[in-house]
C-alpha cells in the first residue's frame, strides 16, 4: 500500500512550500515573547530528513467547541515519539481554564467538570512547559486544523503573537486514500469519491489497533501516535522522506 510516486513527488513538493528550518530561524529573530523565542530557537528538521531521524511528539486538544474564533481548549496531551518508539513514561497532560463558561455538549464530550476548570490554571501559566515540550519536535496530529488552529488563536490572544509550526496530520494521511475522487473511468461509471471515515477510531481500526477511550487529551495524544507508526509501517516506511507526510 505504498504511495504512487507521481503523487507522492507532488505532495513533498507541496509540503516543501515552507522550509521550515528557515522559517523557525526568522520567526526566533522577529518574536517578541521568550517563550516562543525558545521553541523557535529550537529548529525544526527539513523536509529530506527521513522520518526514522526525526523526532515528533504526538499532540491533541481538547476544545469547547470546534472554532477557534470563539471557542477555547480545555486540556492538551502531548506524547513524545518517533516512529518507531513512543515515550509514554515523559508524556504531559493539562487541563486549563477556559474564560468563557464550558457547554454542557463539550462536557459530555470530554467529561472535563467546572470543578476541574476552576482549579485550573489559564493557557498562559503552562506554555512554557507545553512549548518545551514541543520544541526540535515535529508535530504529530489528527486534524491540523484542531490543534494548530487553536493554539494559534489562543497565543494571539494572550500574547499578541500567533504560532506556527509543521505537522503530521494522521487524518490527512488517512484521506489520501479513502477521501480521494475516483478514477476516469471510475468516475464515468457513475462512482462517487470514496467516503470512508477518517476518525481517529475508524481509523486505527483499519491498522487493527485497540480501541481507547475517546476525548481524553493524553490518551488521544497516544492513540495518534499508534495511529502514525501503523501508517508509516504499512504504507510508508523508516526511510520516507518527512516531505512526503508533513504539511
């Protein structure tokens, strides 16, 4: 289940549209909070390191709700990695207070009470550590959208400043094969674009993994990172250049 390398070349050559190396060193000379200064300072690997050289660590938020424009996360996990090792025992997890009220749909969702957002310490007093945790890593995902939009949108409120770093979106991997319009002749036949889910828990089942609990952060984190050394080991490889799975 490889890649066909036409395409593949196209989406490395897409996924080289920012050299993220360069892009790091500009924005760790031009960012005014020393947080981001760190994480920036930290580098990021280039598109042609082979994923068996890069390190990751695997990222989820939990959210209020699903627009960032106006809605706030509510707790992170994140997993250090690689794609042949998962370093369970150095993961972090934080629930943290939102300032808006929590919707009673997102507490079903997520199970996070009031009583544990009162407790809990605003986004600012842990991104430090959430960034440390981060930095010299790629970024493992399942839906860009969720976790860097987020993140980007909570760092422009608290410091004036957005953030931007590259990722692996699992998801995106996922509709690279079962999202994909049909072929020609598929297409004159009156087929439609393949719909399969691209869920992170149909997804792991069609790797065979177990299933975990959904909508816990840290486990979903982990669940992601799973999800992403099944990928590579059936349809990539080691030795896969990070262009071709990055974004």
């Amino acid at each position: 289940m490889k890649a066909k390398p036409g395409r593949a070349s196209r989406r490395a050559r897409a996924a080289a549209g920012i050299a993220w190396p360069q892009r790091f060193a500009a924005l760790a000379a031009t960012t005014r909070d020393r947080r981001l200064q760190s994480f920036y300072a930290q580098g990021a690997p280039a598109g042609s390191s082979l994923l068996k050289d890069v390190p990751m660590a695997a990222l989820d938020i939990e959210t209020t709700g699903l627009n960032p424009a106006r809605d706030e996360i509510v707790s992170i996990g994140v997993v250090p990695m690689s794609v042949t090792h998962i370093q369970a025992s150095a993961s972090r997890y934080w629930v943290v207070r939102p300032d808006g009220e929590l919707k009673p749909e997102s507490v079903a969702i997520h199970a996070i009470t009031h009583a544990q957002i009162e407790a809990a310490p605003d986004l600012d007093a842990i991104l430090g550590e959430l960034l440390e945790a981060l930095a010299g890593r790629v970024v493992v995902v399942h839906c860009r959208s969720i976790e860097r939009g987020f993140l980007d949108a909570a760092l422009r409120m608290r410091t004036g400043e957005g953030i931007e770093f590259p990722v692996i979106d699992t998801m995106e991997l996922e509709a690279r094969l079962y999202r994909r319009p049909p072929g020609f002749f598929a297409w004159l036949l009156g087929r439609r674009m393949r719909t399969e889910s691209i869920r992170l828990a149909d997804s792991r089942s069609r790797y065979k993994l177990p299933r975990y609990r959904a909508h816990h952060a840290l486990t979903d984190a982990l669940a992601t990172a799973e999800l992403l050394q099944a990928q590579v080991a059936y349809r990539f490889s080691v030795e896969t250049a990070l262009a071709e799975v990055w974004g």
